[in-house]
C-alpha cells in the first residue's frame, strides 16, 4: 500500500472516492509507532466486530456511521471523532456513506 507523499497538502474528504457496494481504505502514512489510513465505507458497508491491540483514533469526514464499543452504539456525523479503546471488541457500520481518518498509535498508555 503506498502512503502519500510527505511535506505536501492532503484534502482528506477528497483524497478518497466512494465505491457502489464497498469499502476503500488508503494508507496516510506508516511507521514502527503507528498508521493513518483513510476510509471510505458505501451506504450499510462495515468492518464486523474485531478488537485491536493499540487505542484507534477515528475522524468522520463525511457521512454518518454506528460504531460500536463493547456492544453500545455510537452514532457519529461528520467532524465527530472517538477513541475505540484498545483489547475491546469494536465494529463500524455506515449509516449512509461515510468517510473517516483512522489513527493508531502502537505503545503503552502513559
């Protein structure tokens, strides 16, 4: 997967496409400590409950998604944010289209 180029603008909302159907992920940019990787997820698309070893940040960048935490749902719009904790079951569904900014930070809590 390639990463953008560095020391350049990126218009995140528009760096990604939609998809009839499906789901598109572009990786920001990698590194030992952590990634960045945008989203993109088609009206009822999702990822299907799994757990993460680090916290992950997500950013809406447009649309609307249910992200659920440990079974209760979240209900985010455009410019909401949370943290999915780390080791807790977690899944995403798009209530309509949406994009989001997804940022994992590998470490221990300080």
């Amino acid at each position: 997967m390639t990463t953008y180029q560095k020391a350049t603008i990126i218009p995140l909302e528009q760096s990604i496409e939609y998809t009839d159907g499906g789901v598109i992920s572009k990786q920001v940019t990698k590194n030992s400590v952590g990634n960045i990787t945008i989203f993109s997820f088609d009206k009822g698309q999702g990822l299907t409950e799994h757990t993460a070893n680090f916290d992950a940040f997500v950013q809406i960048l447009d649309g609307e998604a249910e992200i659920r935490i440990d079974g209760t749902p979240y209900l985010l719009k455009k410019g909401d944010s949370i943290i999915m904790p780390a080791n807790r079951p977690h899944a995403l569904r798009a209530v309509e289209r949406f994009k989001m900014l997804l940022t994992m930070i590998r470490g221990e809590e300080i």
